[in-house]
C-alpha cells in the first residue's frame, strides 16, 4: 500500500479558522448557570440560555469548539445512518417521528440562527444517502426508507447515487445541509459574550458538588465557581449518574481529506455501516475546488496501529476518488448508547443539572436539540419532544444486549490490558513509539523519543483505573475503557479524566 498520509494529524476546521482567545477563569465568582464544556452542546445551551437572558458562565478545559466538534465531518442531517427502522422496531413509530422532528428542526435553526448573526458559515443544502454495497443489506435499506419516510423525512429508495461507484440501494433523505462547524460556533461563541455571556478556556472542572446550593464547581486551579443551575456538557459525562458510565461507549474514527476538482464532487453526505463504515462529504475550498472528506475505520481508543487505519481510509479514497495525497488527516471519537438515543436532560438525582451527551456520531443536529432541549428545561418550556432523550430512561429489555457487550469491552480492557502489559519489555520500546510494560508490579506507559529518551508515566487511567494504550498515529495515551485521553507529558486532553496521568519519570 502506498503512503498517502505525511505530516502531524490536524483537522481542517481548525486549519481553516482562528479563534478568538478567552483567558482561564482567575478568581472565585458565582453565576446563574454553569455550563462545563465548550463543544457544540455546550456552546449551543449557552447560546440559548444567554439569548433568554440569564447570566451565564461557560468553563471550558481547553479551547472552545477544539474538542470531538473540531474534528467532526459536520453533516448536518437527520439521517443517522440506518436509525428510523431499528427505532421504529424496539420503541415504536411515534419514537421514530419525534427523533426526526428535533433533527429535522435542529437543521432548521442552525440556518436560521447563520441567518440572524449574518454568519457565513458554508451551509449548503444537500441530500443525504445511507447505502448497501450487497443484496444482503437491501432489506435493512428498504426498511429505512419506509420508517425515515414514515418518520416524516422525504426519504426514498434509490439505486443512483452521485458516487463514483455502483451501490446496491441507498435511501435518499431531501434537503438536508453541510457546513463549517467552527465558523458556526465562533460566531455563536462571539454573540454569547455580546449577550453578556463568559468564556473561560484552560479552565478545567476537576469536581461539582450537587449537595451544596448554589452548586459548587471547583476547578482543577483551586478556583470555586458557584452556579444555580449546572449544565454537563463535557462529551463524555465527568460525572456519573444513574450508571451512565456504563451505557456509554466511545468509538474513535479516522478522517483523511484532500481536494479534488469540483466536477468530481459526488454532490451529497454518504455513509455506510459497510467496510467498518465510510462515510462522505465536500465542503468548498477558495480556489473553487471541494474538499473531499472521508471518515471511517472505527476502533476502540487505546486500540494499536492507528497509523494503518489512516492509511486503509486514504488508500479507500484514493481508489475511488483519484487522490494523489491526503492534506489532511485527523481523528476523533463520540460515545454510543445502549438504546441509540443520546442523554440530554436533567441528570438523575439532580434538580437544578443537566447533562448532555451520546449522540452516537451525529452531534452536530443533537448537539443543537441539546441546546434547545436544556435551554428549555431551565425556562420550565422544553420542547415536545424532550422526553424521548430523559437520562434518567431505562428499557432493560430492549438495551440488554448492547448493555452486556459495553460492559464485557469495559471488564476486557481493565483485566486483559495488565496480562498484555506482562509481556513488553523496556527494551521492546524503539524510537517514537510508546508501549505498556510492566515493571516492579506497575504497569508504566513508557514512551521514547526519537532521541532516545525514555519519558515514563503510570498507564492507570485517572478516571477509574483501566489500562491506557499508546496511539502512534496521534502519540497519545488513549484508554478503552470510557475514552480519555493524554498527551505524552500525562495531561488531560479529553475526559471523562479531570486528572493526568502520574509521572514515574527518575527525579
Ligand atoms: C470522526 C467523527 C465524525 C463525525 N461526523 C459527524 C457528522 O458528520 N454529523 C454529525 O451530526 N455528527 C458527527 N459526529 C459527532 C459529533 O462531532 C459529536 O457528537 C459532537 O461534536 C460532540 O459534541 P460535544 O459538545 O458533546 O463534545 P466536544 O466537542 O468534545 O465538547 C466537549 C468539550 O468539553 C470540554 N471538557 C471536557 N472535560 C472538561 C472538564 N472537566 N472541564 C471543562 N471542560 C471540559 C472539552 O475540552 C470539549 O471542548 C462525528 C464524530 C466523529 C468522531
Ligand atoms: S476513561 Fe474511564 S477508566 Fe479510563
């Protein structure tokens, strides 16, 4: 296979935009309501409650929209892949329907709202296809089709696609949208804070007190905000409640991106579950061209040989669209519920929090409805469909077996990753590469430069102790367990962790 891929992963949102930077909170201050992350949820929620005139305070532990939304593909569309059958199947039509009117609704106010901030954003209309390559998968296209349709989508059967290869059946849903979600949300970010709104990046909640009223939140720095109401929007949940830790399962995905002349733009959003899913789009570039983006090769975070997977996606792409070489490449994860359905509404065992999160891969309409949604909720008007998403929902039926096979992955990687980590040796780690060994009865995550440097960390993940793996393509400490990762000095790049892992290195 020939190397497509060269230089550091990097996604073209963040290529293609500069943010304006927000200063870390520097002292104790109190709020109406706190909302924890700065993604596309988060940044949505506040957005919304600022416009209904509360105060608000948005604590980010990085950069605002630099997280999974920075590194998203940015459909924005109510097809989820093959969704309204499986849902119309366990949960009923009526479910179906309501999912599909916060999507379809979702898309609308997006373009509404790009409308109202006079915010270029690169939205344009397109429709969306779900496809088969094999006459096995028919039936499940079909059936999609009819629920989508029966949901309220225009969605129809088709066989002709703008891709540049047969397909067996695609359902095709009418007018839905791409865009760029950083132009999107910066401009949401900008008109917070002239709606009196406050945004502190590099501030990262370490831990919330729901007991106290106001509610407590305390920053990794010490500082202590207090806050009325408490929004938890961080992806996956620093919090557990109600066991949601054990509903929810990160998938990290692949992405490679290149330009190709605008007359080979396949003209739609395309995905299939096939091929360890591949999923499609363009977005426009300056000179006149399409950027092509490709996503796919799911694996667990922590999983080996990241690298290959870029190069399986990238030479795929470069087989049916003709690409020479790849400019960008990136990867990022979401979180999957055992029902298919994300969590967003008030946290159990709460009166006055919300969280928001599981959007299964298609946070770029929920993460929208979760600002609606929650938004709704403190104002005491959420919208009709708001039930179907309450956190506090269990169908034990219906979410038993993708409830087991979550916890087998969880129990594997805490017991499994230790035995692995038994049979590297110091010596085994080469320059650039990172390993799990095992020394003293400790599993380190030791790392060595190209220099040689060895550069040693504990391998226990501070959220609930699984095992993390080394990410060659990306040089990160990745755990399987709920998806937190850290860079190679141990800090927290993505939670649930609110700590870094623990230096080993010789004083
Ligand atoms: C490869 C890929 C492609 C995708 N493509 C699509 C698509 O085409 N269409 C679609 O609809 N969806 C898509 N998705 C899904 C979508 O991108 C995500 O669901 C969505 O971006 C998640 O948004 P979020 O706000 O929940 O998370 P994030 O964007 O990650 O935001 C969470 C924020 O919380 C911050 N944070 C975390 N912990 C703390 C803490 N302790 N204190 C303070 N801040 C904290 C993080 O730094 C981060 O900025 C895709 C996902 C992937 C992985
Ligand atoms: S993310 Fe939960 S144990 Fe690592």
């Amino acid at each position: 296979m020939v190397t497509l891929i060269s230089g550091q992963p990097k996604s073209y949102w963040m290529a293609s935009t500069e943010a304006a930077f927000h200063p870390p909170a520097s002292e104790d201050l109190s709020t109406d309501v706190a909302v924890v992350g700065g993604g596309i949820a988060g940044l949505c929620t506040a957005w919304e409650l600022a416009r209904a005139g509360r105060s608000v305070t948005l604590l980010e532990g990085g950069r605002v929209a630099a997280g999974v939304t920075g590194h998203t593909t940015a459909k924005l569309t109510a097809q989820h892949g093959l969704i309204y059958g499986p849902l119309s199947e366990s949960f009923g039509a009526e479910t179906a329907r309501q999912y599909a009117t916060a999507q379809t609704e979702a898309i609308e106010h997006v373009a509404a709202t790009a409308a109202e901030l006079g915010v270029d954003c690169e939205l344009e209309r397109v429709p969306a296809y779900a496809y088969t390559h094999t006459d096995e998968g028919l039936a499940g296209i079909t059936a999609e089709a009819d629920a989508a349709s029966a949901a309220g989508l225009d969605a129809s059967f088709t066989v002709d696609t703008g891709l540049p290869f047969p397909v067996a059946g695609a359902v095709r849903v009418e007018n839905q949208a791409q865009f760029h979600p950083r132009r999107y949300l910066l401009a949401l970010a900008d008109d917070f804070i002239a709606r009196g709104g406050r945004i502190f990046e590099g501030s990262r909640v370490a831990d919330i007190d729901f007991e106290a009223t106001p509610h407590v939140l305390r920053l990794g720095s010490g500082i202590e905000i207090r806050a009325l109401e408490v929004v938890v929007a961080t992806h996956y949940p620093i919090v557990d409640r109600v066991r949601l830790f054990g509903r929810l399962s990160p998938h990290r995905e692949a992405v490679v991106a290149a330009p190709i002349a605008a007359e080979a733009d396949p003209g739609g959003m395309y995905w299939t579950a096939e091929g360890n899913t591949r999923s499609v789009r363009t977005a426009p570039l300056p000179d006149g061209r399409r950027l092509l983006i490709v996503t796919g090769e799911a694996f667990t975070p922590g999983s080996p040989d990241v690298t290959g997977r870029f190069e399986r996606l990238a030479a795929w792409a470069a087989e049916r669209f003709g690409l020479t070489e790849v400019g960008h490449h990136w990867a990022a994860q979401d979180n999957h519920t055992t029902d298919r359905l994300p969590y967003i509404g008030r946290l159990p065992g709460t009166e006055r929090a919300y969280v928001a999160t599981g959007f299964g891969g298609w946070g770029m309409t929920n993460g929208v409805a979760a600002g609606r949604l929650i938004a709704g909720l403190v104002a005491g008007e959420p919208p009709a469909w708001s039930e179907l998403f309450d956190p506090a929902r269990v169908h034990p039926g219906r979410e038993a077996v993708r409830f087991a096979s979550f916890q087998k992955q969880v129990v594997g990687h805490f017991v499994g990753d230790r035995i692995a980590a038994r049979r590297t040796e110091l010596d085994d780690v080469g320059p650039g590469e990172g390993a799990v060994v095992h020394v003293d009865g400790e599993s380190l995550a030791v790392h060595r430069g190209e220099d040689g440097r060895l550069r040693t960390l504990s391998a226990k993940c501070t959220h609930l102790g699984c095992i993390v793996g080394f990410n060659d393509a990306e040089r990160t400490w990745d755990c399987p367990c709920h998806g937190s990762r850290f860079d190679l000095d141990g800090s927290v790049i993505e939670g649930p962790a609110t700590a870094p892992l623990e230096r080993k290195d010789p004083e």
